[in-house]
C-alpha cells in the first residue's frame, strides 16, 4: 500500500512504500537506465528514453513520447538533472528540472530513501522544492504514488524471475 502527503508548507510530496526485494535490487531498478525505462513508463505517459550516469555528480535525462497526460499545457515531458548524493543501495538524490514546470529551470529534489524492512525494503521517496509550482505540485501528488507502484511491480516481478532461476 501506498502512503502519500504533501508537507504543511506545500513544499514536498512524500511517497512510501514496502516492495518485496532487497534494497540492492530496487536501487538496482533506481539506477539502471534500461531497467528504468522498462518500468518507469505507463500507457498514459510512454517513455522515449531514459539516461542515467549512475554516481555522484552524475546526470540524468529522460523523455515521453507524447501522452495523454497534460501539466501545464504539456504533453511531451522531458526532465533532467544531476546525481547529489550517491550512496548504493539506501539512499540517492538528484535534482528534478521539468518542463512542465511554471520556471522552466527551478531545480526540485527527489530524494529516494530504502531501508531494509523484513522481508523487504521500505521505499519513501520525497519531491522538494515545489511550494512554487502550483500546477506541477498538484501532478506529482497524484503522479509519485503511480510512480513507486511501477516500481514495486516491476521490481518484486524481477525479483520472483530472479528467483526461479
């Protein structure tokens, strides 16, 4: 299950939940560009790519396809930014620069945390810098807890292949 907030100040959405696979193997779907692209897509919102230098001080970037998902008479999303913190398998942190957002250039943070819950990992994920963008905030709300259940899905579906092997 999923649990969601966005912070008294409008400033963060906060998204937590528990996947059944070892921290190494969600940071694992986190951090690889082809593993990404296979689960951070869906059909409203399908992937054009997904790059990432997996390190500190590393970039990211990626783009949809055109969508039927519309944030601020956007259609075709495109985001990018650099890795802040780096620190396999608990915790990795880069800045969000959407354009779909108001300011074009506004550096957010998405912060993912993973903490090794039996039998499993605890994920909590936490988009800041958004008490300005009104329109973005309102679409991450509903956006990031889809987004961790890709993630879950993709990665305990992983993990049970993995597994029969």
């Amino acid at each position: 299950m999923t649990t969601t907030v966005v912070t008294p100040d409008n400033d963060a959405i906060v998204s937590e939940i528990h996947i059944a696979a070892p921290p190494e193997r969600v940071f694992q779907a986190l951090t690889d560009p082809a593993e990404l692209f296979r689960w951070f897509t869906s059909p409203e919102c399908p992937v054009k790519f997904w790059e990432m230098d997996a390190r500190a001080g590393g970039r990211y970037r990626y783009a949809t396809e055109k969508g039927t998902v519309v944030v601020n008479n956007v259609r075709e999303f495109e985001c990018h930014g650099e890795i802040l913190e780096y620190d396999p398998p608990r915790l990795l942190v880069y800045t969000w620069i959407a354009n779909w957002h108001d300011d074009k250039s506004r550096r957010t943070v998405v912060r993912w945390e993973l903490t090794p819950h039996a039998p499993g990992t605890h994920v909590k994920v936490t988009h800041s810098g958004l008490a300005a963008e009104n329109a973005a905030r309102k679409d991450y709300t509903g956006g990031w807890p889809g987004v961790v259940q890709l993630l879950k899905k993709f990665v305990e579906e992983v993990r049970k292949e993995e597994l029969q092997k």
